[in-house]
C-alpha cells in the first residue's frame, strides 16, 4: 500500500485517535488545542487512498527541544513503515527548524514504539511508574547530530 505524507489537520488526527484501541480515553480537541496553541507545533498525519490513517503531533518544549507528543497508526495500517516514515519526517522538520534535542515519551506496554525509538538511536533518560502500578512510562531523547 502506498501512503503519503503531510501536514494534517486535528479533525484527521481525531478520525485516527477515537479508532485506537489501545488509547483508554483518547485526546480530545479542547485537551489537544490547550497543550499545543501556545507552541510553535506541527502536524504529520500519513494518507492511504485519501483516508487518514496515522499521525505524529509535535511542538516545541524549549528553544532548543523538540517534544514528540501523540502519535499513532490504525490498527489495519501497522506494519506497513508509516510510524517509521513519520518519526524520519519529525525528525528532518526538527533538524531544519534548529532543534538540538527531540524527546518523547511512551508506555512500557507499546513495545513496537519502544524498539524503533532504540532503533533509531533515541537513548532511555527517565523511567516513572505509573501511579497505580499499571505501566511505565520511559522518556527517550535524541541529539540533533543524530537526526536524519
């Protein structure tokens, strides 16, 4: 199958996250637009046929730190290099705008996410227990000589 990729809107990422049976409660758009508007951010979202069917949300943390946020792929869509595809074109939109450092976080219970992050040289730099024990989530960074 071939996808494309480009800026999308909150309205595809909203069609993806609400059909992500891993996501317990999935983002709304109020929660969405109050972490991101006051940040300079950007959007991919990748297209199968013209239906949105993966996304990686991103903004910036500090002047020089890249925060990759939300992410995901439709279930139907996995394995198919698009999660791979949209982390390479977060990455070069970080590199391009002078970022130094991208950071994001997962869940110890994403194990795919977990092992393309190591793939593709983000580094392990925080590990937290969830309050009620549930997970982990582990903070990874990646320094921009690094980037694609």
């Amino acid at each position: 199958m071939t996808f494309i990729i480009k800026q999308g809107t909150l309205c595809d990422l909203l069609h993806i996250e609400n059909d992500i049976p891993e996501f317990i409660s999935p983002k709304s758009v109020d929660a969405i637009r109050a972490k991101i508007d006051a940040h300079k951010h950007v959007l991919f979202v990748a297209y199968i046929e013209g239906k949105p069917v993966a996304y990686k949300l991103g903004y910036e943390k500090q002047s020089r730190l890249f925060y990759s946020w939300l992410g995901a792929v439709l279930p139907d869509y996995r394995g198919l290099g698009i999660a791979k595809s949209l982390l390479l074109h977060q990455e070069a939109y970080a590199k391009r705008e002078g970022y130094q450092i991208i950071e994001v976080k997962s869940m110890n219970r994403f194990k795919r996410m977990l092992q393309m992050l190591i793939a593709y040289d983000y580094h392990i730099i925080g590990c937290a227990r969830l309050d009620d024990n549930s997970d982990s989530k582990i903070t990874f960074r990646k320094k921009s000589s690094l980037l694609f």
